[in-house]
C-alpha cells in the first residue's frame, strides 16, 4: 500500500482521532481511510441521483457577515422553496432550505457551497 504524507492542522488531526476513538480504529491510517470511504459513499449517491428532487439542504457557514451563502441562494433561487436562516454561536450561521429542483441543479448548488470552502458542515436529505 503507498504512503502519502499529509499535513493536517491541530484541528483536523484532533478530529482525525475522535474518528480513531469512535470506530474503534487501530491507527490514523485506518481513521483516513475510513473518513475517505465515508467521502466516497457521499459521492457515489449525489453522482446516482437524478430527475427531480426534493428535500431539505442543511449547511453551517462560518461568517455571518460574509455575503457568499445569499449569493449562492439568489443564483438557484427557483430550487429554494423555503429557507430558514438561524445565528449560532461564534459567528456562525444555520441554513435550512427545502430544495425542488433537478439533480443536476441540486448537484451544482452543492458544489458551488463546497467549492467556496466557507461551510462547516453541508447535508441534503432527500425526501
């Protein structure tokens, strides 16, 4: 198997222990490959998904005052059906938007979200 060095921030590596601990994993090489295969999985059922879908698309940002997320939202907002918006600790924002619109379309807003590197967290769960 190749080994590949990679640097990490003392964030991420702390993350990539917890990932460790929680699976019960024997060492960080196991912990990475985990994390990539969870990766993979949620590739593989955004690359799957097609036709019209609905659901809800959840994403934490990090700055409330960055404009990004609004922009993002102006640009598919025929996708958007409804979209709640919540402050959160620490400058962070909570949005919650019910999605209808083609896969194709739901792929892009997902990708322009992940793309912009200012999300913590991005999940659609399709109904």
């Amino acid at each position: 198997m190749p080994v590949v060095s990679v640097s990490l921030s003392d964030e991420n590596l702390a993350f990539l222990d917890k990932i460790q601990e929680a699976y019960k994993l024997k060492g960080r090489s196991d912990a990475v490959r985990t994390s990539i295969q969870s990766a993979i999985s949620e590739m593989q059922d955004m690359e799957n998904m097609t036709g019209p879908v609905e659901g809800i698309l959840i994403t934490v940002r990090h700055d409330h005052a960055d404009p990004w997320m609004g922009i993002i939202q102006a640009k598919y907002i025929n996708c958007i059906k409804t979209q709640i918006h919540s402050h959160l600790r620490d400058k962070k924002c909570l949005e919650v938007m019910v999605i209808s619109c083609s896969a194709d379309e739901l792929k892009e807003i997902i990708q322009e979200i992940k793309a912009s590197g200012k999300a913590d967290y991005v999940r659609f769960v399709r109904s």
